[in-house]
C-alpha cells in the first residue's frame, strides 16, 4: 500500500474541515469533511482556479435547492430534477469537474425538510463552503507535490523498457506474447507521463527567478515526453515488422542494430545528464563521432 501526497492533503483537508466545523459548533460537520474531500486538487494551481469555480457552482447548487424546495417541497423527484438541471448548468459551461461537490450540495440541502427551512439551507451551505476552504487552504500550504521528480521517474523508466525492447527485438530474443502486453503498459505509462507534466506545467513558483527556471525544465520535459513517444513508435513499428526485418541480410541486420544501440545509448545518456549523472561534454563526443 502506498500512500501518496495526495493521499495526505486529502485527510488532512477532511481533519481540518471537521475541527473547524465542531470549533464553529455546526450540529452536522460530517458535511464539512465530505465537501473537504470532493475539493481537494492535485496542485497549487488546480486549487486556485478551481476554488473560484466551486464556489459559484455551489451558489447555483444552492439557489436552485433553495428555489425548488419552497416551490415544489422535499419529495425525492423534486431533487432529481435539481439534480438534473445542476448537472446540465455545469455541462453547459464546461465545469465538468465541480460536478460531484455541486450535486452534493444540492442533495445535502434539501435531503432534510424543517419548518426553518432558509436557516436550515443557509446552515447547509456554510458548511459546504467552510469544507472548500478548507481544502483550498491545505492544498495552498501543505504538501506541495514533487510533480518534477515524479515526471523525471516516469519517463526514465518508461524509456528504459523501451529501449530494452528494441534491443531484444533487433537480436531475435524478444518474447512477443510478454512484448504485446508491456506495449499496453508503456502506452498507458506515457499517457499517465502526460497528465504529470500537465499537472508539472501549471504549477507557479513564488519567485521569477525560480519561475524561469522551472519554465526551462517545462521545455526539457516536453522534450522527453516527445522523445518517449518516437522510441515507443520505433519498437512498435519494429514488433509488427519483426519478421521482415530478420529476413534482411546479414549485413542489413548489423547495420540496424548498431544504429538503434546508438541512438538508444544516446537518448539513455542525455536522460541521465539531466541529473548530473553525465560529464556535460560526453553527449558532444558521442554525436560527433
């Protein structure tokens, strides 16, 4: 089992939204901590443009429970269409991702009916919101995901199986049932690279000068991610044409193979001078030979 940042802010989130919901006296903090927990992002900047958005979507939420509920009453139907209509308002305007905490709003208001009903929805509310901010402020200050290593481990280990593929196939080794299914997981791996660079990508540093620094690695990463995707279309094309290839002559074959180890220990050696693992000079000497 392992347990990630995002793991921790989300409890930790939960924790503060409940503390400060029972210091608050609210009679029902459990709504705090829930509302905690659809708030939380995967980065500083996700928190900030999201909490804007999670407060107006709840507002609707809100309103629209509000409305219905005096209008219609508490039946179970009447919070259907709400419901409904929350979900088509969102759609509408490309909010996709308030959706669950919208919803939850709008059920957590009218699932109860009292004779005070706008003391009761107001009650309601400030718990959701004081469970978004809670959220925001725990996503703002604690835990700030290291997307740049996780990003560097991914595409580094990604590569590797690439790379390792290319040479067993270009020498006839490759197992190709076990080589069908890693062709899966390193698409699914790239792909997972992408949503961590994107995360990496919108990330902000507090100072320019660390900002510049951090566009510049923004550069090198799109780099690799493109390097990854050209090596991962290299093996394929080498999987499905591996038996035409070993038809070549002798020759031909030798031809291939030193190239692919080449470019191969190439890519391996500018990957690791990201790191400081390579002289800054060895990749020079290798590509001018």
């Amino acid at each position: 089992m392992r347990l990630g940042a995002r793991i921790f802010k989300t409890g930790l989130a939960v924790t503060l939204a409940l503390y400060a919901a029972m210091w608050l006296e609210f009679t029902t903090p459990a709504f705090a901590g829930l509302a905690a927990f659809f708030a939380v992002q995967p980065s500083i900047y996700k928190s900030v443009i999201a909490i804007k958005d999670q407060v107006q979507g709840n507002v609707v939420s809100a309103i629209l429970a509000i409305i219905f509920v005096l209008a219609f009453g508490h039946e179970p139907f009447v919070i259907g269409v709400v419901v409904m209509l929350v979900i088509a308002i969102h759609i509408k305007f490309n909010k996709e991702a308030i959706i669950p905490l919208a919803v939850v709003t709008a059920v957590i208001i009218m699932g109860s009916p009292t004779d005070d009903f706008i003391y009761f929805a107001t009650k309601r509310f400030l718990l959701i919101m004081l469970g978004v901010l809670a959220a925001f402020i725990v996503n703002l200050i604690f835990l700030r995901p290291k997307h740049e290593n996780t990003l560097y481990h991914k595409i580094t280990n990604t590569n590797e199986q690439i790379i390792q593929w290319i040479h067993l196939l270009t020498r006839n080794e490759a197992e190709y049932s076990t080589l069908k299914k890693d062709l899966d997981k390193l698409k699914e791996s790239l792909n997972k690279s992408e949503d961590v660079f994107q995360l990496y990508k919108e990330e902000r540093e507090y100072f320019r000068k660390n900002e510049y620094a951090r566009m510049r690695k923004v550069v090198l990463f799109r780099q690799m991610l493109h390097s990854s995707k050209k090596g991962l279309d290299t093996l394929q094309h080498l999987s499905k044409y591996e038996n035409t290839l070993h038809q070549f002559p002798d020759e031909m074959q030798e031809l291939i193979q030193t190239q692919l180890d080449y470019l191969t220990n190439y890519h391996e050696r500018i990957l690791l001078k990201y790191t400081g693992k390579v002289r800054p000079q060895s990749t020079e000497e290798i590509y001018e030979r």
